[in-house]
C-alpha cells in the first residue's frame, strides 16, 4: 500500500468563500487521518475534490498523489478510492450478493461466489447473500456498504460521516468493524463527532487549522486553514 | 356529496370508454346492421390494402418508438450534467407544445428536395440549381414519419425520464459506481436504467400506442398508397357502408397495440435476465470519451433539427418570394397573414373557445379528483387515465362516432369538448398529483386552526401554494386540445373547423406560405400558453416580496 498525499490544496466557493488555501497532508497506509469542524466548513468538500466528483462550480487547485501516481487529473474511476457515505447507497434492484459483486474487480464465478460468501461470513452476515438490501438493518446495510467498497480493492479510504445515521447503540460496533476491516488501508474521515474519532487517529480541525497527532511516526500537516470564525 | 363528486367523475371518465369500446365491437361483430351493414372481419381481411397498412404501421411505429427510447437514453448517458443538459431542459418544454401536425409541416419545409437543409447546401457543396428528383416527400417507405415522430416524441420521453432523474438518486449512483470503478456509462446501464425504465415504462408504451396509430401526422408525412393502417381506416368510416369494415379495423388495431405491448413485456424479461448477469461480471468498462462527443453531437443534431422545423413556419409565413436556392427569402411579407385573416379567425376563435372551455373542465375535474382522493373518498387510481393514451385513438374514436349518431348528439360543440376533455385529463391530473400529493398537510392544519373553513383553505391556501403545477397543467390541457385533429373530425361532424383540421385538410391543396402561417398560428396558442405558465406564477410570487 502507498500514501495518500495532498499537495496545496485551495478551495473557493462561487460566492468567493475560502475554504481552505494551501492545505497539505500526507496519510501513510494503516493511519487514519480525521477531518472536523461543523457543517460548512467545506469537509465534504474536500472529499469531493479528492474522488473528482467535486461540483464545477468550485475553483479547486492543488495536488493529489497516492505513493508515485498522481492521481489530480484521473477520472473517478480510475483513482481506486473507495468511498463510504452519509447513506449506504445499497442498490435496490439487486440482491446483497449482487451488491458485493457489482464491487469485485475480476475472477471466475464461482471464486467470486465465494468470496462474497467469505466476506459476508467475516462480518457477520453469513446466509444473506441473496437477501433484498432493504430487509437489512442500519448496521448491516452499513457493512455490506463497506464491504462493497472494500471488494473493488481501493487504494485508500474515504469516509463521509459514516457512522452519522446509526442507532448510537451500533454506532460502536460498526466503527469497531470499519476501523478492523480498514487497517491496511491510508484512511480519510470526515466528522463532526468526536466519538467517531479513533485514538490512534491523527486529527484536523477545518475551522482552526489545528492539527493534532497521535501518531508514533511523524506524518507531515502543513496547512493553511481559513479560520472563519475570525473572517 | 365528497364521495358522490368522485364517482361521478369517475363515471364520466370511465362511461365513454366503455361506451367507445362498445361503439366499436357492436358494428364490427355485425351486432347492428341497421348502423354498420356487411361482416366487417371478412371485408377487412379481404381488402388488398389490409396488410400492407398493418405492416407499415408497425414499421413506423415501432422504429419511431425504439429510435426515440434509443435517442433519450443516449441523451441521459451521454449529455447528463454537461452544458448540453442545461440547454436540452431549457429548450424541450416548449417543443413539447408545438402541435405534432405543425412540427409534420416544419420537417417537410426542412428534409423535401425544395427544403431548407437542401437549399443551405446548393449549390455551393450540392452542386444542384434546381430541387433534386433524389427524393420525395412523403416517401414510400414511411421514414419521413418515423423523422416527424421522433422528432416530436423523442422529447416527451426525454422529459418524463429527466423528471424521475432524482427520484432513481442518479447524482449519488453515479459518484457510488465510478469510485467503485465503473465508467459513467456503465453506471448508467448498470445502476440507473435499471431503476428508471420502470419509472418510463408507462409513457413509452402511451408514445408506442400513439406512433402506430396516429393519423393527422400519418396523413402529413406518410405515404398514401399504402398509407399507414389508421389512416386507411379512417378513409373507411367515412363511407357508411364500411362502418363495420372500419370498426373491426379499429379493433384489430386495438389487439395489435396489445400484441405489440406483450412483446415489450417480453423483451424487457429478456434484456432485463441478461442485464442482471452482466453486473455480476465486474467489469468496469473503459470511460470513451470520443463516443460521448458523437453521442452528443447526435442529440444536438436531433435538437436543432426540431428548432429549425419551428422556425421554417414561421419563415414560411412571412416570405412572399423565395426562389430556390436562396438560404432565405428574398422578398418578405405579411400578406400571408393579413390578407387571410378573415379565414384564419374563425378556426382560430373555435380552437381557442375549445381550448378554454377543456381547460376549465380538466383543471377542475382534476382538482376535484386530487381533492375526493386527498380526503380518503376515492382511492388513487392513477392507471385509470392512461387508459384513453393507451387505446389507439380510432378504436375509441369509432364507437364514440357511432354512440353519437345513434343518440343524434354528433356535431355538437359540448361532444367534441368533452372529447377534448377526456383526452387532456389524463395530463392535467398526472401533472397535479405529484404537487397535490406532497404538499405538507400542515398548511391546511394551521389554517383550520386560524379558523378557515374547507373552501377558504382551497382558495387561499392550497390553489394559491399549487400556482405553479396549475399553470403548468392549464398549459399542458391547451396543448393537447389544440392538437387534437380526429376527435374534432370525427365527432364535429365537419361543423367545428379548428386550426388543426384546417391544418391538415388544406395541406396540399393551398399555397405552402398559407399552411405555414396556419401551423405558426397553431404553434403559437400552446407556446403562449407555456410562456404564461412560467411567467403567472413569478408574477404571482414576485408580488408578495416587499421592493
């Protein structure tokens, strides 16, 4: 696996707000690397920037690089970033089995059969496989959304306020699930929740520019965040 | 009385389609000989023209109709969220109200050897001084029809398909399906059409009803011997010693449609089976950018085409000298217009009275509806006003003919409005319904508790909320009253003379410059009526606003 690395990142909105300007990042395999501050303060944003979904609109410059690929001008499909949202996205006109298929990238039937009945086994999902989506709970939507997402064997992860939607009774279970399933993996989460923050997680705050580390090796934050509150 | 109002409507929607049903079964089964002499199966099937209509029918129906599904999915993969979008939903609505007959005239003044894409051409590239012998129109093989039907179709699917875009989360769809790899067009194959068609299904199969049994375009574009199965039937009934002929014609056009809707049913199991392996495949597919281009330059090229066959009417009606091969016309005039005003008024008023008076009778008929369903009166019946967009128009039609010289009410102005009426229902309450439905309930509890009875809410607060989808509707009614040739024909008794059976009755017998300015003025009662949907309400809204 190889870094995620974000280069001078600008963003500005239509009406002229900055969101951020110069902003930099490095996330090494394995870390993960939270984004906070309150609705507004351009997280989503960033994230749009960083799959190349970002609306037309926003004058965006600036870098982005995983390990010697450089990846600011590849279309979204070929930047292998996988992505987890508010939603869960599960596609309604097919099965949960179908669902995890549509992610896989190669293999015969059967290995991907077996596979997907594999990854159902690991997350606790065994025998759902031809399940309607809508018949599962918040939690195993979520999962099989991560699974999904993790099947099509991205590069790094993105997460949207995951965890937002849950029950707070599985909010735990599923970050404990997500933090596991993701641990190979440059990771990139966007929140305003505290509690979604893992400990070994590196932390931004948007409307300060205050960075916080808790990492052992030193990854690298160098950035200017415009501080809203004072403008 | 709630209760009372909703079936009563209900009957009154209902009754003529039964009675058009049975209008027409009764003298085909030769059931009244008194009105329909003559075994009507045995004549038709006889007739040397039989087959070759049916098969151009079904030529140019089911082309017109495959091209027209082919054309708007192109559109959605390949011009969704560019400029061409924008420019698409902007430009649609309007060409949506222009008359299909008018549309039928503009294409003629475009694609015939003397016509505009010909004379932009010569003779510089064509080389040609005089209108090439290469070509005719219509043409023999029924493909000019299938130009005017796409043309005209192509953006009543493109429409309802862009309005069920949000319902099919297509936004979410497509960033879920290319971060997981996928090129954009197959996240469209893969995960948007196969939400969406369900949500089209309905208005395809009223479009393929209509391309393989219309008749005022038919007649414009389509070849004469033979001509398509509609309008051979229509000769038919004229003639009362036919009727039976024709009524069974109109039945067998019924079942084929019917037969043709199966097929559809099939087929979409077929593709639908052998989508759903193909997306366990994992394959993503390559992002083709150069075949997104032609793709879009496709739909352009059909977008330009339908705008330049409005424009030619109306460059028509004022040209007075336009020898070929001129661009455009050298000498210019209003003659076409002044001088046959006096012919032209009374079409004009008739039209328009009919236009009103079914747009009084559908809006309110509809707000009735919406009304007796909202207050738990009368369930959602949604698919029972398809039912007329989805029987050809002569199967009704014939009966209704004969329902109305039986009880001696034919030729009567209140039998072609309510005809009228019965045709632009189905609109006006699909158009309402979605703004009735969704319109928070709180509104009405907050003016109840203010102490407002159930009219003072209607006419203050929800009619007042709902301007815009009214409008909307009320433009929507003017439209297809306008348009509508057979009813008026068939039920008029030749005692209504709107534009459109003018338009199509003097369509080749009367100077083009004349039929121009006939299809220009039918052209611009529905594209005033749109202009005052948009305008109405921001006038409406805009007052409210402190300067």
């Amino acid at each position: 696996m190889e870094p995620l690395r974000v280069d001078s990142l600008c963003l500005q909105l239509p009406d002229g707000t900055t969101l951020c300007d110069g902003l930099s990042f490095v996330i090494e395999p394995g870390e993960v690397l939270v984004l906070m501050g309150p609705s507004g303060s351009g997280k989503s944003t960033i994230l749009g920037w960083l799959t190349g979904t970002l609306d037309a609109r926003i004058r965006a410059s600036g870098e982005v690089w995983l390990g010697k690929i450089r990846l600011t001008n590849l279309p979204v499909e070929q930047r292998r970033l996988g992505l987890m949202l508010q939603q869960d996205y599960l596609f309604p006109h097919m099965t949960v089995g179908q669902n995890l298929k549509f992610g896989l990238r190669g293999g015969s039937k059967s290995d991907r059969h077996k596979l997907v009945e594999k990854s159902l086994a690991n997350a606790g999902l065994s025998g759902m496989v031809n399940r309607d989506p809508s018949t599962l709970s918040g939690g195993q939507r979520a999962r099989v959304s991560l699974l999904r997402s993790l099947l099509s064997q991205p590069n790094a992860l993105l997460l949207d306020e995951p965890f937002s939607r849950l029950d707070v009774t599985l909010r735990e279970q599923i970050r404990e699930f997500t933090w596991k399933a993701a641990a190979e993996l440059p990771t990139l989460l966007v929140t305003h929740d505290i509690a979604d923050v893992p400990q070994h997680a590196n932390k931004l705050d948007l409307t300060t520019g205050n960075y916080a580390s808790n990492a052992s090796h030193g990854t690298i934050i160098r950035s200017t965040i415009i501080n809203k509150t004072e403008s | 009385m709630i209760r009372f109002t909703g079936v009563l409507l209900a009957l009154l929607f209902c009754l003529p389609i039964a009675v058009g049903l049975f209008g027409t079964i009764i003298p085909a089964t030769g059931l009244a000989p008194e009105l329909a002499p003559g075994n009507g199966f045995s004549e038709l099937f006889a007739d040397p023209r039989f087959w070759p209509s049916i098969y151009l029918s079904l030529k140019t129906g089911i082309i017109a109709t495959v091209l027209a599904l082919l054309l708007t999915l192109l559109s959605l993969v390949c011009a969704h969220g560019t400029r061409l979008w924008h420019w698409l939903n902007g430009v649609l609505p309007p060409l949506l109200a222009v008359p299909h007959a008018a549309i039928a005239v503009g294409l003629l003044f475009l694609i015939s050897p003397s016509g505009w894409l010909v004379r932009l051409t010569s003779p510089a590239v064509s080389g040609w001084t005089r209108p090439p012998d290469l070509w005719v129109i219509p043409d023999s093989g029924g493909w000019s029809l299938i130009i005017g039907l796409v043309i005209k179709e192509t953006p009543f699917l493109l429409l309802a398909a862009a309005a069920q875009l949000p319902a099919v989360n297509v936004d979410a769809a497509l960033r879920i399906g290319r971060t997981l790899g996928y090129a954009p067009a197959r996240c469209w194959s893969r995960l948007i059409l196969p939400l969406l068609y369900p949500r089209i299904r309905l208005t395809l199969l009223i479009i393929l009803a209509f391309n393989l049994s219309v008749v005022d375009v038919a007649i414009l574009l389509g070849p004469g011997n033979p001509p398509t199965f509609s309008v051979f039937l229509l000769s038919l009934v004229s003639d009362p010693d036919s009727r039976a002929t024709a009524s069974a014609g109109a039945l067998v056009l019924a079942a084929g449609v019917a037969i043709v809707f199966c097929f559809v049913f099939v087929l979409e199991k077929i593709i639908n089976h052998i989508a759903s392996n193909r997306r366990e495949s994992g394959q993503r597919g390559r992002a083709l950018p150069y075949l997104r281009k032609s793709a879009q330059g496709v739909v352009a090229l059909l977008l330009t085409v339908s705008i330049a066959s409005v424009a030619l009417l109306f460059i028509w009606s004022f040209t007075q000298r336009w020898r070929f091969p001129h661009t455009l016309p050298t000498n210019w005039t209003l003659n076409n217009w002044t001088a046959r005003s006096g012919e032209f008024l009374s079409p004009m008023i008739t039209t328009l009275l009919l236009a009103i008076t079914t747009v009084l009778l559908a809006v309110s008929a509809a707000i009735a509806w919406l009304e007796c369903e909202r207050r738990g009166s009368v369930p959602q019946l949604d698919w029972l006003w398809y039912v007329p967009l989805l029987v050809p128009q002569v199967t009704l039609l014939f009966g209704w003919q004969a329902a109305a010289l039986l009880t001696g009410t034919d030729g009567l102005w209140l039998t072609v409005a309510w005809s009228h009426w019965i045709y632009s229902l189905p609109y006006v309450v699909l158009i309402l319904a979605v703004a009735w439905r969704e319109l928070d309930p709180n509104w009405n509890n907050a003016a109840a508790v203010l102490g407002a009875g159930y009219w003072r809410i209607l006419f203050k607060v929800r009619l007042p909320i709902l301007v815009k989808p009214l409008c909307q509707a009320a433009a929507v009614a003017l439209a297809v009253s306008v348009s509508q040739y057979l009813p008026t024909l068939l039920l008029g008794a030749g005692r209504h003379q709107t534009l459109a059976i003018d338009l199509v009755t003097s369509f080749g017998g009367v100077d083009r410059r004349v039929i121009a300015a006939l299809a220009a003025l039918q052209s611009l009662l529905p594209l005033i009526a749109f202009i005052a949907a948009l305008v109405i309400p921001r006038i409406y809204t805009h007052r409210r606003v402190p300067v």
